[in-house]
C-alpha cells in the first residue's frame, strides 16, 4: 500500500488520462456547449465549474458515455471513447466510479447491497468479502452500522455519502462526482475534500468533480474547466488557483471571487 | 373593519400626457386578488404618434401592493424597451424598484423558449410521423434486446438477482388470485346468464354449462385476466422503471457496465410470462364455477350434472389453446409496462404518464393478439 502510494503521487501530473476534443452539447437542436477542449492529467482533481444550468452535469453524462456527443470526441488515453464499440465501452465502464447528483441509490436495496452489487458483478468475492468491502466502504464516508438500511430510510446527505461508497465499490481508475457536498453540512463536506484527496493519493485515481463550492474548489483541484451559458462555451481551464491569481475575465474572476469584485467595483463607482 | 374595507379603493391609473412625458399616476390598492387594470391601455398609449419619449411614475395615491402591480410594471418595462422609450423609476417605491431590478437580472436565455413557437399544421403532422417511426424504431429495438436477454436467461447465463425475480412472481401471481377469482367469477355469472334467458326458451338450459365452459377457457378467462393484469402489474412496472429513470438508478446500471434490461426487464418479463398461464387457467375454472352457480341456484340443475356437460365439451386443444393466449398477453403486459418505464422522461409527471401509456398499450395490445388468435385457430380449424 505505501509503495502504491508513492507510484501514484509519481505519476500525477505525468500522462493525459482524459482528453476532450472539439465537444458539442446538444439536446435536439438546442446546443449547449460547443467546442470544449480540455485534457485531465492522471491523477489529477479536475473541477467543472460553472453557473446553474450551464451543463456541468451534461457534461459529465458524456464523459461517461450516458449521452452521446453532437459532435467532437472522448478519450480516455489513447482509447477513443466515443467512437468505442459497446463491449469495449463497456468494460472501460468498469473503471469508472460515478457519484450522481441525486444519489441514485438503487432504492430496492440496502446500502450494503448497493455498494456489494458491483463486486457481486465483477470479482469473484465471496459473499462474506463482499460484506466486509462493503461495510469498510461505507465506514470510509461516515456510515458505519448503516448497512442494513434501505435508501429511503437515510437522509439526503447520508444518501449522497452512500453513493460515494457505492462508486468507490471497486476501486475505480477515474472517479465523477456531481455535487459532491451540496446537502451536506460545512464539517461533513469538509471531511469530503479530506476524502476526495485521500482517494487520489491512495488509489491514484483520477477524480473529476461538479461543484459550485469556492471553499471547495480551492483545497482539492489542481485543474479545471469553467463553463460559461451566455457564450455557450468553455471561457478558461486550468489551475484554478492560477485562474484566480492571472485570469483577466471578468467572468471568471467574479465567479472565482463570488461576486465580491464586481460589487466592490459597482460600489467606488456610484 | 368593513369600513376600512370599502375604503380601500380598487387599482387604478391615470394617464397624463404632458408633450414628451408620459406619466402613469397609480391609484389605489394593486392586489392580485382585485381586478387589476391591464397593462395593455398603457401599451396601446406608448405606441400612438407621437411616440412618449419617457415614461415615468407617480405613485403618492397607491395604498398597497403585490406581485399583481409587478407584473403589470415588468409588461410595460419591456414595452418601453422594445419601443426605445426611456423609463423612469425614480417615482417607483424602492421595494418595487428592487423586485423589477431583480426579475430583470438574469436575461433570457435565447432558445430556451423554441419549443414555445407554434408550429404549422403541415409541421405538426411531419413532427408527428416522424415520432411514431422513431417510437417504433425504439420498439423495435426494445423487443430485439429483449429477446437477446430472454435467450441468455434460457442458457442461464442472463444477470439478475433472483430475489427481484422471486418478488415479482410473488406480485404477479399469488397476490393476484383475489382479484383474478372476484372478475373471473363474476365473468363466468354474466355468460351464464345471458345464455340462460336465451336457451331457457328451448329448453336448452343445460347448454348454458357448454357456453360458459368454451367461452372462458377459448377466450374469456385469458383476456379478462389480462386485463386485470395489465391495470395492475404492467403499470406497476411502468411507474416502478419509470421512477428509477428519474433518480438516475438505471444510469446508475447502465455506467456500471450492467444492462438494465437484464437486470430489471427481464425477471419481471419472465416472471410475468410465468405466472399469466396459470392465472388464466385458475380464472377458467373460477369462471367455470360462476356459472355452475347460476346453473343450480337457478336452472334447477346439479352440480354433478353441470359439469360432465362442461367436460365433455372441450378439448384438450382447448387447454393449450388457452395457455398459449395467456403467455402471449403476459408477454406483451410486461413487454408495454418496462418499455413505457424505460421510455419516463424525467418528472414525477411522467412517470404518471408512462404508467397510463403502459395500461393502454398493453391492453391494445393484448385486445389486438385475441383477435390474431381468433382468425389464426380459425384457419388451424381448432
Ligand atoms: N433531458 C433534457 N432535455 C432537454 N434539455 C435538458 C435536459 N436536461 C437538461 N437540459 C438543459 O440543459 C441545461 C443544463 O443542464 P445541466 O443539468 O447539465 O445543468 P448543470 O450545469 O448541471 O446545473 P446545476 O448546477 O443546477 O446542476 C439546462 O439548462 C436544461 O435546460
Ligand atoms: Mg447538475
């Protein structure tokens, strides 16, 4: 574990894991986005950023192959993602851990059979190992004895939290939360960043994440791409500590400061 | 109270032209719950010759408002815009001239509101021509992975838990047998009897037993069972799918690499595909009973009597004849409900849709395959 530990933080920063061409959003004929252009390094903590309703989630659907793209490509390494056949999409699916923004706990079963169901699927575990990764899973974000509840039976942000455990289930390569901390208090989302951090040093994983929290944002990304609705497109990706300290767009800038600038600017105006 | 009632006086405005200024004097109390003047004899004044070039306010008469006054001032903003006519707020009480500031903040966004456009007839019709060859694309589609599934669940070799299997089986059939025997009875007393006014009159009454027997196990024991069925299980399938669509617990399967359709479909198809025969052949003989029963207490007829003439009427051809219809219908119940399931957008109002759509494509359909069934043991002269 220690030397896993220390291959992982070698190779940060070093090979693009994620590489995203010339993308267009599109629901029918209503485009979203077009022409994003980014690339995530392994092993980095990439943030999406943007307003509300500016297709943060939209896009991680396509990273993940729930939408197919109106135009432009994916890869995942040399892997082209978008033009994939299903089988091959499928099992480079299996290296994916994904946290959506409703939780969406499969709501017949229990948290540990939620976070079981993929080792269930894929290893050749017994039921007593499952059992155990998955209590173990569980008692990573925060719900040990939780085990045998039902999703209804927990609230929101325990929900969200079972569904980190659940994407975490099988130690995947590239994890995609979306919204992460919304509906948690400011000490559980927190301890999440802490978490998010740990998983990278530990697994190596590569994690992008959709968030809207500066707090957040500025403790564990060390990249992002920030969405603009009004242009339709990508305005800056980066460092987001780099953003702030550089960017000249205002956009930006009053995003990355809430606001703070331009009413400080208004204010010595009038 | 009622004096200060009567006092309030109702919304009102004055227009005041003076050469380039229009003023608006608002009077009263502007509340939703009043009739509140409309905003467009103000517009009707900002587009007469010559044009305002400002428009301001006077507001010292109003004695009260809410989002009813807004609105009004939010309709005649966006006149003043469209017409390059300046607005004045500075007559506005702060409160209203924040709200107005805040509802304008966030700009529209631009085709965001296509979808509102009226479209042409001709456009309509193609619109819809062309939704129904993509619905039956996906249909298509649905039946041809279905059967992919169905053949790896033969070899064993599908993936689903057993315990979602086992629970459906347990939903389709043993807690259907109430309702399934209360409609099948019922059924079987209805042919009774309109048979029994008819062949009374002959003194035929003991074929009453023939026509109740065929007509329940040829057709009528399936169908009303499937109707049941579909009312009952296909929309649970719908709304339970469809409910799943919207929490995001199928994408959640999908980006794990299992197949939803496995997964979900296919044990509630098969448990379906299992359970509907022996439904039908329990409300056959439930029916079978309801008219015995109309045969002894009214008919004078016996019990023993009543049914050798039943069994002696039918064939085994008939039996199986039955049991193939009941596997196609719960085929084609489970088929419509996970189909309509799959197909929820993404509200809780959709999945109430996808459950009705489920109900009525199942039962067209089922209605559809009794006639097939009919012309095809016509042919096959059974
Ligand atoms: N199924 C859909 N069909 C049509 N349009 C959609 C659909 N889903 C989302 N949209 C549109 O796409 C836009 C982006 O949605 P998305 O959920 O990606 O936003 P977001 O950036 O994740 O917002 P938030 O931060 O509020 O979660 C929205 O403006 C919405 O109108
Ligand atoms: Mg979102």
């Amino acid at each position: 574990m220690p030397g896993s530990g220390t291959a992982a933080s070698a190779a940060i920063g070093a090979e693009p894991h994620i590489i995203v061409r010339n993308l267009t959003m599109a629901y029918g004929s209503f485009v979203l986005m077009r022409d994003l252009n980014f690339t995530v390094k392994r092993g980095d903590i990439f943030v999406i950023m943007g307003g509300s309703g500016c297709g943060k989630s939209t896009l991680m659907r396509h990273l993940v192959g729930l939408k197919e793209p109106a135009a432009g490509e994916i890869f995942y390494r040399d892997f082209n993602f978008t033009r994939a056949q299903p089988h091959e999409r499928e099992l480079m699916l299996r290296r994916f851990g994904i946290l959506y923004q409703s939780g969406a706990l499969w709501s017949s079963m229990t948290l540990a059979e939620n976070v079981g169901l993929p080792l269930e699927e894929f290893t050749n575990l017994t039921p007593e190992q499952i059992r155990k990764i998955a209590s173990l899973k569980l008692a990573l974000v925060g719900l040990k004895g939780f085990e045998d509840f039902y999703p209804s039976e927990i609230s929101g942000g325990m929900q969200k939290r079972a569904g980190l455990a659940r994407a975490m289930a099988l130690d995947p390569e590239v994890l995609f939360f979306d919204e992460p901390s919304a509906g948690l208090d400011p000490i559980s989302s927190r301890l999440l960043d802490e978490l998010i951090l740990e998983l990278r040093d530990s697994l190596g994983a590569t994690i992008v994440v959709v968030t809207h929290e500066l707090a957040s944002i500025f403790t564990i990304a060390n990249n992002s791409v920030f969405l603009d609705a009004e242009s339709r497109t990508q305005i800056a990706t980066g460092d987001p500590h780099e953003m702030l300290a550089h960017s000249t767009d205002p956009r930006v800038r009053k995003f990355l400061t809430r606001g703070a600038e331009k009413n400080g600017a208004e204010n010595s105006h009038g | 109270m009622s004096m200060t009632q009567s006092q309030l006086r109702q919304g009102s405005i004055a227009l005041d032209r003076s050469d380039s200024t229009l003023r608006l004097r608002l009077n009263g109390h502007w509340h939703l719950s009043r009739d509140l003047p409309a905003a467009s004899s103000v517009i009707a004044e900002l587009f007469k010759q010559p044009a305002p070039r400002v428009v301001s306010f006077d507001t010292s008469g109003l004695s009260g408002w809410d989002s009813g006054l807004i609105s009004f001032l939010l309709e005649v903003e966006s006149a003043c815009r469209e017409r390059g006519i300046k607005d004045d707020r500075e007559g506005l009480p702060a409160g209203i001239r924040r709200l107005i500031e805040l509802a304008e903040a966030v700009p529209e966004k631009e085709g965001t509101r296509a979808a509102a456009r009226r479209a042409s007839i001709l456009e309509r019709v193609g619109d819809r021509v062309l939704a129904y060859s993509v619905g039956m694309a996906d249909f298509l589609t649905f039946l041809g992975d279905l059967s992919i599934a169905m053949f790896k669940f033969v070899r064993g070799k599908a993936r689903y838990r057993t315990f979602d299997f086992m629970e459906t089986v347990q939903q389709s059939g043993p807690e259907a047998v109430g309702i399934v025997s209360l409609i099948a009875f019922l059924v079987g007393v209805i042919l009774a009897f309109m048979g029994a006014v008819q062949l009374q009159q002959f003194g035929a009454s003991i074929y009453v037993a023939d026509l109740v027997g065929i007509g329940m196990v040829r057709d009528m024991g399936a169908m009303m069972t499937a109707i049941i069925m579909s009312g009952r299980t296909g929309a649970a399938f719908a709304a339970k799918l469809g409910t799943m669509k919207v929490t995001q617990e199928i994408d959640a399967f999908t980006t794990m690499g299992i197949s939803p359709l496995e997964f979900l479909v296919l044990p509630r198809v098969m448990a379906l595909i299992l359970m509907m025969p022996l439904l039908c052949l329990f409300a056959d003989l439930v029916g079978i009973l309801g008219g015995a029963f109309v045969g002894i207490t009214m008919l004078d007829l016996s019990f023993s009597t009543y049914m050798r003439e039943t069994i002696s009427t039918f064939t085994f051809v008939n039996f199986i004849g039955g049991l193939a219809k009941g596997t196609t219908y719960g085929a084609l119940i489970g088929l419509a409900g996970c189909l309509r399931g799959f197909q929820c957008g993404n509200s809780s109002s959709a999945v109430g849709d996808a459950a009705t759509q489920a109900v009525v494509m199942s039962i067209v359909m089922v209605v559809a395959a009794c006639g097939a069934f009919a012309v095809a043991f016509n042919i096959l002269r059974i």
